[in-house]
C-alpha cells in the first residue's frame, strides 16, 4: 500500500500507517521497520508483535516516529497489560508516543476520534 501512494506521488513522510487489532500490530511492525521516513503510525486496540526483534530491526529513519496508541480499558480480545508492554517497549527504544485509554473494550469511541483528529492534525 505504501509503494501504491508513493507510485500515486504521495511523499513518505505525508503517509501514516493506521490500524486496529491485528491491522495495528501489523502497521507498527511495517512503519518501525519501513526505510523511507513516514508521517506516523496510529494503533487502535492493539500490541506490539515481536517486540524483542524491533532494536535490531527497526530503521533509524523512522527512529523517532510519532506513535498514537489507544486502547480499551475492559479491552476482552487484547488486554490492557498487553498494549501497556508495547508502549513501554517502544517508550524503551526512545519512540515518542501517544498514548490513551478509554472506558470501552475492544472499539472505538467517539472521544479516541476526536483524540485521533488532533493526532494526525499534529503529524500531517
């Protein structure tokens, strides 16, 4: 999708990768990883997949990329501690990120909307 927008003549750095569950857990490994420098990565409900292979892997264009992650604070499907890991281990690895919790389970809210609004008005 990224080699689809830059073919289309969208700048690297115009793109953010966004996604919720699994669709988030794939973004942050794509965006972390990904060589040109992007806008951000925005994960909903969502974990940090092989978050010990991410120093070695990651690409230090994308060193410092802007991070939004929301989670559900009864999320039944990916536990609370589990996305708290996440953020504490990109925290770790020195990415600044966002971060939010809402009273919801595994959804979105209309205040994580809103919350996602000022986001990407802050990275775009």
């Amino acid at each position: 999708m990224i080699a689809r927008e830059r073919a289309r003549g969208i700048a690297a750095d115009r793109i953010v990768l966004a996604g919720f569950s699994q669709g988030g857990a794939v973004a942050l490994m794509t965006a972390l990883r990904h060589p040109e420098r992007l806008a951000g990565v925005m994960a909903l409900s969502t974990y940090l997949p092989l978050a010990g292979k991410l120093a070695t892997e990651r690409q230090s264009v994308n060193a410092d990329l802007p991070v939004f992650m929301a989670h559900g604070n009864s999320d039944e499907i990916i536990g609370l501690n589990r996305a708290e890991s996440s953020r504490d281990a990109l925290l770790a690895l020195g990415y600044p990120v966002e971060w939010a919790s809402y009273a919801m389970g595994h959804a979105v809210c209309p205040q994580e909307v809103v919350d996602i609004s000022a986001w990407l008005s802050k990275v775009l």
